[in-house]
C-alpha cells in the first residue's frame, strides 16, 4: 500500500517477537498495599524497559488487546502503565523511569492505538517513546512544548503557534480537502485532511485532541465522591458507563460490593443508555443516506427514552444515579410497569420500522459497501466495541463470566462480518433489541433489599481499575488513590482511541460525498477520547 493510502498512526500491527525476561514474568503488586480491579481478574508486572517491551511481545504474541497506557509522575521519576485484555483476565504492565530518563520502548508496531496514545502522554507528562511519531496531539499551542501539566506546576507558558504538519500526498490530480476543526451545528471540534483524486479519497488523515479539558488535574482537586460527579460528565452519552467504571474501580480499593438491587438498577440504566444512542444512530445513519422518515421517527423514540429516564431517575441522561457502593434512587412498583410497557411499546414499533427499512432498498444499496473495515483488518488494528463487532471482532464484556448482574442473563453478543456501513447499521438493531430483552429480565428479576452499600471512612491506597461494556465498547478507567485516601490520578479512556484510526481506513477508496455516512456509522466520541 503506498503512503497515499495508508495512515501513519493506524498502520497494521507487525508479527510479534518471542520471548519474555524472568522480571515481566513475575507478578508482584506494583502499586502500594493494593492493586485492584474486581471483577477481573488481574495480573500485575513490574518492569524494567527491556521487560516492558518483551511483555508486550507476548501479548501481541497471545492475541490480546491493549486497553490503555498512561503515566504519572512518581517521585523524582514517571511510572508508565499498560493495560492489556487476554482473555477475561486485565493485564498490567509498569514500567519505572528513574530521574533524567525521559525514553521508553515504544508499543506503536504492535498495538496501533499506542501510536495517540504514547503522543497524549508525552504532552501531558514528558516521557516520549522511542521511535514515536513526535507531533504534538493533545497541546495545539495551548502551552510550551517544555511544560508538561502533570509534571509542571504553575501557570503554563505561552506556546508559540505552528502549523501543523499533515502528511502531504503528492500525485497528478491529486488535491487536499480541509474539514474543520470548528463544523456546522453542534458536532463537537475535529480536523479532517482528505487526500483525493476527484471524488476519490486516498487518505485521510485525523487531529483530534481539540476538545482536551484538563480532566486529569481536575480529578487531583476532588474527593471520590466528585471525582464521580466528574466521571459521569466526561462524554455525556456515556454517563453510565464512565461512572459505573469509576465506581468499580473505587470499589475493588475499598472492599465493597454493591447490593444485588444496586446492581440490577445499573446494568438497566447501562442498557437504557445503550438502547437510547443505538436508536439515535439509527436515525441518523438513514438520514445520512437520504431517508428523512426513518430520522423523524428514531428521534421520536429516543426522546421517549430520554424523558422516561428524566420521570423515573432525575435526569435524561441520568449522570448523578450512580453512587459509590449503590446507586442514588430506587425504582417502586409503579415505575417497573412504566419501564416494562415503554420496553415492549419500543420492541413492536422497532420491529415495525424495521420491515419498513428491510424494503427500501435504495437505503441498502446507500449503505452496503461504504465504510468497508475487513475483520482481518479490524484486528490488527485492534478495534473494540459496537464497530469492532461490526468487523468480526466477538469481543463483549457483558458476556464476560464474573461481572454480575451480567454473569445471569446470557447475553447474547452480536457480530457481523461485513465491516460496512450496512453492518454497523445492522448491528445496532440486533443489540438494540437485545437490550430490551435484557432489561425485561432486569426488571423481572429486580432483587429486593437496599441499593447502598456502607462504605469505609478512607477505602485502602492503591490502584483500581474498572471496566465496563457501555454503548460504544469497553471503558477502562483507573484510579490511584494515594495514603490519604485523595486522588493521585484518574485516567479514564474511551474505546473511540481504538476505533478513531479504523475511519481513517473505512474512507479509503470511497468518494468524499460518503465521509458524513461512514463517519456517523462510527459515531466516536471527541469529548470522550480528548479527555
């Protein structure tokens, strides 16, 4: 493939090396009294740089999927994590910089996603991996390239304004389209660059990162009950999922489970939240292809979805339901019956509006084809969630044994191969109304008793992790809480860092009149993924 076509940062992982050093072998609890992440389970490794590297090896090696990396300042030093998936267990790397080491090995060849990810962490931190593409991701001249705002204290100093250096694609007839960063209505900022050749796109290269909020020196500031407040605010459509991820990890610290009740009442506020956005899409997606009808009517549905979750738990999106051990409200009797007969009034008009999608065929022939991800493809990459499913990747954590209430309802995980547009779009039906069955079985099986949970007066120092399937695909937050029982470091990711790079790929030899479909059909979070 030639470099008009192939993204620099989302380039196919290389085989793997062999091998592993005795010290990444070793687990050993690498973060004070406590590293934790129920109700996964959890392999810890601390590493020196060669052991880093061989350990990441393996886990290409094994086929697992890297989660995340982040870093922070440790004494004089930084220490850098990696989070893997292998299988249902969470493994976690830490690597030690001592003083005046600022180099790392880099993950990039092996796990694409790393590519942003270890650009994100040298601009908040410093520490730049080796052999890194070295422009700047989440600074854009905010402060100077020498001030890092998780290493340096004080005002940042001015940064001086530079171009930003897009890849340049040369060739006869071939030409550059700007989109953005700053778009029409109230889409959220981002920078498109397509390389084309008439209508032809033969590249397309992203700069995100303009929607970076500071969040983590925010999270420094708070105590866990705000920090919560904070979590469930970073990506609005994905309120649940960001605060039950935090609640998770605070909880595996403290040594609290939830009761059953509080349990059930977030895995039906998750899948409501699910239920509203896969409907949202819906609409969207057949608007983008020119059938008005079916957005007027998913809009309809989705604000049914929207203003029952403001009756019955305070909020359309309902970011402040969600306590740490337990939840803010209970549902009575009476509530039950409205969700159970709004669940079954959604089941028989989706299924209408789904024969009436099944006929149009000019619908389907918009979208078979379009945004074409291979599975082959979607896995070197390492693409997870709602659009990894959509490319043959049959990776759900609902399915995941141990993660209660999800371990009794036998979720159904849905996958399909076509890794189109059409696929997506398919896809998000069959979870869809998956969601709804599950939700039935919620209420069905609503435990009794209490929905909160005692918790400790200061919960143990340490690291724990969270994780949880939310609408979009797996979201990992990790929280270290230092001796006082404060907040040293929140990092929460988003699974749009996994599947950002796959669009760069879905448009390749598409025209440029099918940007806004293909990219509707991934709906990937800004706000989310800047952090």
């Amino acid at each position: 493939m030639s470099a008009a076509q192939q993204p620099h940062d989302a380039a196919p992982a290389s085989p793997a090396g062999r091998g592993m050093t005795e010290a990444a072998t070793a687990a050993s609890a690498v973060e004070g009294p406590r590293v934790a992440a129920a109700p996964w389970s959890l392999q810890c490794h601390a590493l020196d740089a060669a052991a880093w590297r061989a350990l990441a090896e393996r886990q290409h090696a094994r086929g697992a999927r890297l989660l995340s990396l982040w870093g922070q300042v440790a004494g004089t030093g930084h220490r850098i994590r990696a989070c893997w998936l292998d299988g249902e267990q969470l493994v976690l790397g830490m690597l030690e910089l001592p003083a005046g080491t600022q180099r790392y090995p880099g993950l990039h060849d092996l796990f694409p996603v790393a590519a942003r990810l270890q650009r994100a962490l040298r601009d908040l931190l410093g520490p730049q991996a080796l052999g890194m593409d070295e422009r700047p991701w989440l600074r854009h001249d905010a402060w100077a390239a020498d001030w890092h705002p998780l290493r340096d204290s004080g005002a940042p100093p001015a940064g001086e304004r530079q171009p930003y250096a897009f890849v340049e694609v040369d060739g006869v007839g071939v030409h550059e389209i700007a989109v953005g960063p700053v778009h029409a209505g109230v889409i959220e900022p981002g920078q498109f660059r397509f390389s084309v050749v008439g209508e032809k796109v033969l590249r397309l290269e992203q700069r995100l990162g303009f929607t970076h909020k500071g969040v983590a020196l925010r999270f420094q500031q708070l105590d866990l009950a705000g920090g919560l407040r904070l979590a469930a605010r970073l990506s609005g459509d994905s309120a649940v999922g960001f605060a039950w991820a935090y609640c998770m990890a605070a909880e595996s610290l403290a040594g609290v489970q939830p009761p059953p009740r509080a349990l059930h009442l977030r895995a039906l506020l998750l899948e409501r939240e699910r239920i509203a956005n896969h409907v949202g899409d819906l609409g969207a997606i057949a608007n983008d292809a020119g059938f008005a009808f079916a957005l007027a009517q998913f809009s309809r549905l989705k604000e049914d979805v929207l203003r029952r979750n403001a009756e019955l738990f305070g909020a359309r999106y309902p970011m402040d339901m969600l306590r740490l051990g337990g939840v803010a409200g209970d549902l009575d009797a009476a509530g039950v019956t409205r969700l159970r007969e709004q669940g079954a009034s959604l089941r028989e008009q989706l299924l209408r509006l789904r024969d009436i999608l099944d006929e149009h065929e000019g619908l389907h022939e918009r979208l078979r084809g379009t945004g074409r991800v291979a599975p082959e493809l979607a896995r070197r990459l390492g693409m997870l969630g709602l659009a990894g499913r959509a490319s043959g990747q049959a990776l759900d954590l609902r399915s995941a044994a141990g993660w209660a209430p999800y371990q009794a309802l036998a979720c159904e995980v849905a996958v399909e191969s076509g890794g189109d547009v059409a696929a997506r779009f398919a896809l998000r039906y069959r979870e869809l109304l998956e969601s709804l069955r599950l939700c039935e079985r919620l209420l069905d099986g609503l435990p009794g008793g209490g929905v909160q949970a005692e918790w400790p007066a200061r919960p143990a120092p340490g690291l724990g992790i969270g994780l949880v399937e939310a609408w979009r695909g797996p979201l990992l937050l990790a929280l270290h809480l230092g001796q006082d029982g404060r907040i040293e470091r929140c990092h929460a990711h988003d699974p749009s860092w996994q599947n950002w790079p796959a669009l760069e790929w879905a448009v390749v030899n598409d025209i440029v009149a099918d940007f806004p479909l293909i990219n509707k059909s991934f709906n990937l979070s800004y706000s989310g993924h800047d952090g």
